[in-house]
C-alpha cells in the first residue's frame, strides 16, 4: 500500500491508499502530485473539500436544470431516465502524454479506415492472408450489400473514439474502438461548459486546451463531404428517436451544431436521392451524421423489421447522392477479434509500427489462439468476438454447461481477453475525496486530409470490481470527468459558443419537419390544456376555502360540469357538490400521475414532447419545465392534503408555466414552429372556453339569475378585474360579450380565432390561390357565427342561440385540429375526430423493438 504523508496538502489528507498493483494518475512514487495535477491540487486544496461538495452539487443542479440525462432500459418501470453525473475532480493529462496519445490516436483511426476501405473494396487483406476470412464473413457487422460501393473521398470513417486505459506499468492500452456511431462528444462538451461555470478560476488561470475549434473543425469536415460539391450542404443528423439511451446527446449536438434532428420517418428517397421532409416539401439531403446502427439503416437492404432507418437509402449511397458519417458497415471493426491483427496490419498499411496496442486478445477461430485459451481460462475474459463493444462484456453467462464442447463447435464466435487492472484517480464521492478505476473515451475526426484529435475527452468512473464492467455502455458507469489537457498558451475560444464556419451564412426557417410541426402543435395543446385546467381549479379551491356551505348553492356546477365533460371527473357533478367533503374528488385530477385529464398527466406529456424538439427550443425552456416537472415528482397524491396547500401548490404551477410560456414567447422564432404552437394552444383554449361558457348559459332570460357561475367563469377566464373595471352593473350579456366578443380581450374566444386565422396565413400551402385555405375557412366561419348574434340589442341573449355558437366554435376547432393534422402531419385526409384529452403525437409511443445502442 502506498503510504501518503501526512504533512503534504490537504487533499492529500482525504485521499485514501491506493493498490500498489494499481497506477496511481494523481500521485507518484513519493505520494504527491505529479506535475501536470499540481495547479489543479493546489486550486483544489485552496478550496478544500466543503467548498469542492458545494460546488459538485452546483454543477449537479446545472446538469439536472439542463436535462442532460441518458435514457435506461429497466424492466417493468416507465421512469428510464437518469440525471448525467459529472465528478468535480478533473483528469488531467500532460501536454507531452498527451502530444503521444494525440499521435497515436491518429494513426490507429488511418489504420481503420483503410482497413474498411479494403474489406469493402478489393479485400486484399483477405487474399494475402492478413485477416481470415471467418473473421469477416461470420462477423455480422459486414454488411453484404455494401460490398463495391463506393463512398466520397474513400472516407469510410469520419468520426472516431476510442476507449483507453492505463496498466500498473503506465503505459496506455486500447480497451475498445468506437467506428460506428460514437457516443460521448456532447456529454463531453456538456462536461466542459458546467465545468467553465463552476470552477471558473481554473480556466481564467490553468493552461487548458479548449474543445470549440474541433467542433468548428468537424463542421468544415462535414460540409467537404458533400457530394455536390460547394458549401451549402444540407447536413442533418439521424436518431433513433426520444428511447435511445443518449437521446439527450443527439438532440445537443442539433442545437450546437445547427443541424436539423431528425428521425428515419422523417426521410424519404426519390429517384435515389434523399430528402427531409418539411412543411414547405421535400429539401435533399447532401450528409447526413448518423446515430443509428449500421443494420437498423435501411429496411430494403438490411434489417426489414426495422422502424429507424430510411427505405432505398443504401441505394441512394449506391448512387452517390448523400454521404454518412460513418459509412455504412463501419461498425465491422468495432469487434475485438480484429485487435490481435492490427499490429501486422499496421506494418503492411502505414509502413509504421502501431503506437496504441489493444488489451491482448486472443481470437479462437485461430488454433494457436484457441489452445491457449483452453489452457488459461482462469485468467482471461471471454467475450463474444461479435457482439457490439455496448453489449454485456462476459460471454460465459451466456455459455452452456459444457465450456470445452461450446469452444470446440463455435470457436470463432468467441475471444479471449486479458483481464485488466485500470489505473486510479481521485474522485468526490459520498461527500468525501477518494480514489475510482477509470478509463478515457478520446474523439478523433476527419478533417483536411488527416485526423485531428479532440483535446480533450471524457473519463468514466468505473463503479464496479468487476474486471469487465469497463465495457459496458454509458449509462452503466459510475459516472463521468472533464479531461483536462496541459498546453503552454491559454486560449480565448469557450466551449458554450460555437464559432462560425467557413460556410456561407444563410436562414433556413423553411426547413421544418413535418413530425417536428406536430410535436410543436401538442406542445401548445398541451401547454394550455394544463393552465385552463389549473386556473378552473384554482377557482374551484378558491371557492372552497372561503368556507361557505356550497351544498346549497350550484355556482361552482358549471365548472365541474366542464371537468366531466373532458373526463377529468370521473363522478358526477350534481352528487359530488352534495357531498359533505368533495374536495378530495379534486386531488387526482391535480397530482395523480396515472389519470389521463390529471395536471400531473398533462406535465408528464409536455415534458415528452419537450424531449422531442428539444433540439428546437433554448436550455431555458428546458429548465423552466424542468421545475415544474420536479414540483410535481416531488408531490405525491395524498388525500389528506388541506385546500390551502393545495390552492398554493396550482398558485406555484400556474407560476412555472407562465414562465415556460414567456421564454418561448421571447426566444422562438416567427415562423412555422410559432405559428403551429399559437394554433394548438388557442385550438385548445377556445375549446375549453367554449365548453365552460356552454355549461354556464342558464335557460332562464330573467333579470333574476344567479350571479354566481358567471362571477367564476370571470375569474377562470382571467378576467373578472377586466370586467368589474370597466362596467358597473352585473349582466350575462355583458360578461358573455367581454369573453366571447372582445377583440381587445386576449381570453375572448374572437380575439384567439382572429390569431388563428393570422397565424394560418403564415404557414405553407401548396397552391398559390389567393383564396383562402381550408384552415383559414374554418376558423372565418366561426368568426362569422359570433358576429350572426345582435350584441348590442337591449334585449336578453337567447340562451338556445348562445349554446349553439359555443357548441359550434368547439366543433369548429376539432375540425381545424384534424384538418391540421392531415395537412401537414399525416399529409391525407381524415375524417374528423372528436376531442381526445388522452391524445398524444403519433411518434411519443414508444418503438416496439429494439436497436442495439453505438456507445
């Protein structure tokens, strides 16, 4: 054991002996620090571990706030998401190790792609004996129909990472290669910005390389692949959708790097060229960035169960008309068994012995290889020569019985792996400084004829003892550190910001998915569906806590009846209002998560649709919803919650929305993505209003009626002041006129369809008619019907004729509701539907298969 002296540092103090078998990254022989670590030991020590927890928990409160999460399958459970962890204690690495690594790096990236270029090329490496043939074609990561085609600028691989570990002796081992779709840039580059915030100092200070050149670089990288040339590619990136496990990084990456998100439905192939699919029609498509396993690409050609991938595009590879990074079928290296080839191959390629070996491995489609295998057992783990590196390392679980006999009938399904011990770094766990295994995710991309390497990265904590834990994916790990890369000049670029490209400066507002405009709609539906249903309540409890024997009044009736009506109250509303204590009818439809019309149901559906476009909307949108997505995570149902923490609690709701509400109201854009969420949210609050007006009408034209349910559809719509303020006597007509007829009232129902048909102008159409488009002739019809009704005779409002406007204009807006959706969603025609509460977007439900996830 090592012994640390007791009058170094005070960090030194907290951190525990290391395993001698172990290499230590922070301390050397003599227990301190080595001399790349010393500026941040002492900046740490200065700090000292009370100030290093708070500020640890700061940058756990950014991470959460942000959303930055990764996606877990677990069995029976809906909650799959979990918050990224991020360890304040940074690795740091030498400018003179890194300088090797960086070298190393580089050249074991040429190395694979030329291998790929050969073995879906000529495949001279097979005829001269350099690679077996059972290594490739027993692999099911070669992609037959791949073979032959050729790919722009013979790049097959664009981007690369590589996972990294140290060995007791220090020097640096390769565990696993990332050439299919790697994960871990944006978590990298999350890591990074959190870690500016909170340690500031270390960065106005210490000498560390910046990240935003690579990522400036790698945008010029994607640009170059453009088959047609110039620079105004249309570059977008492919995701397998909100239940991938690193959904979040994809959506991150879209909005840094400026590339629209999309998902396979959202691209089509025509005469072998592939377009996005927008409200304004079809925009090709030059590069498209990939996050989406090689087989699951193409339903046509290779996986036909797939719903992720885009029929015929490997045809439209085939026909040179878009480029993927990565090729497809580059994930065909990932596998270990090439491991024990790559130095020979190295030697024959580059003319150079290989810098970067990988963790001996021995393949045992080869006798040698198999013999000694059988002979040490005990001390190797053995893997699947073919299984995806984010699959479950240890093989032998998934062995029968009788090991020898499974060797000898499928030797070449199995490798062999040297068991490793993973070097040490100081980490903040519990509260305390102590010591975990980790390893190195490093990033490399094409760029300007070589590779250039991200300097810096992100090492994952490995909690576990497990000697093979360290292949398991992302959301397996104990969590994550910033890299921070020594150099002798302190930079001015920040990670936050993006700097601009050598491209041509240009708007695209017009390129707007489809599916994203829908989504778009239901966050606004949902959006107001939950204020409507907070502000009735809110009346409601009002109501309630002024303590008045409403058993024996009905002005709270039209209310209840309105929540029926929308199947948030399952009981009736005459036996509820008699009931002793009916309020404890009311709680589920504010925090029972499991009820479809409930307020809890409502976030948990925008939090959902928030997911999806993301990638559309600002981090502040995030975090506003994110608060009130924790308000109500923190607040389970309890019947015996009293009315006034109830009444605060929707007071605090109402409050965080209206915030989410303002933020998009600043921030978005003018254009389709406004004007479809203002259409779903007026569609939904003229309905609502629609439906409480109708329950308020009393049949009786007498002077006489009640006041009552006319003084609270006033204070749910908002406007009670409004109306007090501005008249002096208590008439239905006039209270119907303020909320129905206003134009200058914003809560009228004619000033949110005179918005609707403004907004309806705004948006595509496919013919050039100057007549009005069907949308628009919807909502100009129930303009119409207000104006039929004679407002300023002195003679009361015939009740008949008033419900049926209500009920007409919330007709209306089913109808425009559908004829949006067969417009520019679904793009056929529907019949109408009826209102659903319970709807949701097409794509929220979840895919019924699986994708085996590029980590």
């Amino acid at each position: 054991m090592m012994n640390v002296s007791t009058d170094t540092k005070t960090i030194l103090k907290y951190l525990p002996s290391i395993d001698s078998s172990s290499y230590d990254e922070f301390l050397d022989d003599k227990g301190l620090p080595r001399p790349h670590w010393q500026f941040t030991a002492s900046f740490l020590d200065r700090l000292g571990p009370d100030e290093i927890e708070s500020r640890s928990q700061q940058a756990a409160r950014m991470l959460h706030d942000a959303g930055v999460a990764y996606n877990v399958t677990k069995k029976n459970s809906t909650d799959t998401r979990r918050d990224w962890q991020l360890d304040p204690i940074p690795f740091c690495i030498s400018s003179t190790e890194w300088s090797f690594l960086e070298q190393a790096i580089t050249q074991r990236a040429k190395l694979l792609n030329l291998i790929l270029g050969d073995l879906y090329g000529p495949q001279e490496l097979i005829k001269s004996k350099f690679l077996p043939a059972p290594l490739i074609f027993a692999n099911p990561g070669y992609l037959r129909p791949c073979h032959g085609i050729p790919v722009f600028g013979e790049q097959r691989l664009t981007f690369y990472a590589v996972d990294l570990a140290r060995s007791p002796d220090g020097l640096w081992w390769v565990l696993s290669d990332r050439s299919q779709a790697p994960a871990g840039a944006g978590y990298t580059l999350e890591n990074r910005i959190v870690m500016t915030h909170v340690f500031p100092e270390i960065f106005r200070q210490g000498k560390i390389q910046r990240l935003s050149s690579f990522f400036r670089n790698f945008k010029d990288s994607l640009a170059s692949l453009s088959p047609t040339g110039g620079n105004q590619a249309n570059t977008v990136i492919l995701t397998p959708g909100p239940y991938n496990e690193t959904f979040f990084e994809h959506a991150y990456l879209s909005r840094y790097l400026g590339y629209p998100l999309v998902e396979g439905s959202d691209l089509v192939v025509r005469n072998r060229k592939v377009f996005l699919k927008t409200l304004s029609g079809l925009q090709q498509v030059d590069v498209i960035l990939r996050r989406v396993d090689d087989d699951f690409c193409d339903p046509i050609e290779l996986r036909d169960d797939s719903l992720l991938g885009v029929p015929g595009l490997i045809n439209a590879v085939r026909a040179g008309s878009i480029t993927l990074a990565n090729s497809l079928g580059s994930g065909l290296i990932q596998s270990p068994a090439f491991s024990p080839f790559l130095p020979a191959l190295s030697q024959q390629l580059l003319g150079e012995d290989l810098l970067l070996p990988s963790v001996a491995n021995w393949w045992c489609g080869q006798d040698d290889a198999l013999k000694y295998v059988n002979e040490h057992l005990d001390k190797l783990t053995l893997r699947s020569a073919f299984d995806h590196p984010a699959t479950q390392a240890n093989f032998a679980p998934k062995m029968p019985d009788n090991l020898g006999e499974w060797l000898t009938l499928h030797p070449e399904q199995i490798v062999g792996q040297e068991k490793v011990i993973l070097s040490q770094a100081p980490i903040l766990k519990n509260q305390q400084l102590t010591s975990a295994c980790t390893t190195l995710r490093l990033f490399a991309m094409y760029h300007n004829g070589t590779f250039s390497v991200m300097p810096g990265g992100m090492s994952r904590i490995i909690d576990s003892t497990n000697d093979s834990s360290y292949h398991q994916p992302l959301q397996m790990s104990g969590g994550s550190k910033d890299i921070f890369i020594e150099t002798q000049d302190i930079e001015d670029e920040h990670s936050s910001s993006l700097l601009l490209t050598s491209q041509s400066p240009r708007r695209a507002d017009d390129n707007l998915p489809s599916r994203k405009a829908e989504n778009i709609f239901w966050l606004g539906r949902y959006a107001e569906r939950f204020e409507s249903t907070s502000r009735l309540l809110r009346t409601l409890l009002e109501c309630l806590a002024e303590e008045r024997d409403w058993q024996k009044n009905t002005e709270l009736l039209p209310a209840l009846l309105t929540l029926h009506d929308f199947d948030q109250l399952k009981d009736e509303p005459e036996l509820i209002l008699k009931a002793t204590h009916y309020f404890k009818s009311l709680l589920p439809i504010i925090y029972d998560q499991s009820h479809s019309g409930s307020l809890h149901y409502f976030i948990l559906r925008l939090f959902n649709i928030i997911t999806l476009v993301r990638d559309r909307l600002s981090t502040d949108n995030w975090r506003t919803l994110n608060l009130l997505n924790d308000q109500f995570e923190n607040k389970p149902i309890n019947i015996n919650s009293s009315i006034n923490e109830s009444l605060n609690f929707l007071n605090q709701s109402i409050l965080h929305l209206s915030a989410f509400n303002g933020i998009i109201t600043e921030n978005i854009t003018r254009g389709p993505s406004w004007s479809f969420l203002q259409i779903g949210r007026y569609i939904e609050r003229i309905t609502y209003t629609s439906r409480l007006l109708f329950n308020t009408v009393q049949d009786s034209q007498a002077e006489i009626m009640e006041q009552g349910p006319y003084e609270t559809a006033l204070k749910i719509q908002d406007s009670h002041t409004t109306y007090h303020r501005r008249y002096l006597t208590h008439s239905p007509k006039l209270i119907f006129d303020l909320l129905i007829t206003d134009e200058n009232n914003p809560r009228s129902i004619h000033n949110q369809l005179n918005a609707i048909i403004e907004h309806i102008k705004t948006l595509p159409t496919s013919d050039n008619t100057e007549q009005p488009r069907a949308n628009e002739r919807i909502a100009r019809r129930a303009v119409s019907q207000i104006h039929l009704i004679d407002w300023t005779s002195n003679e009361p409002l015939d009740h008949i004729q008033l419900k049926a406007l209500l009920q007409h204009t919330e007709k209306a807006m089913s109808e425009l509701s559908d004829n949006c959706s067969a417009q520019y969603f679904t793009h056929h025609k529907i019949a109408p539907l009826s209102r659903q509460p319970e709807q949701v977007p097409h794509n929220n439900v979840q895919f019924s298969q699986s994708q085996s996830q590029s980590n």
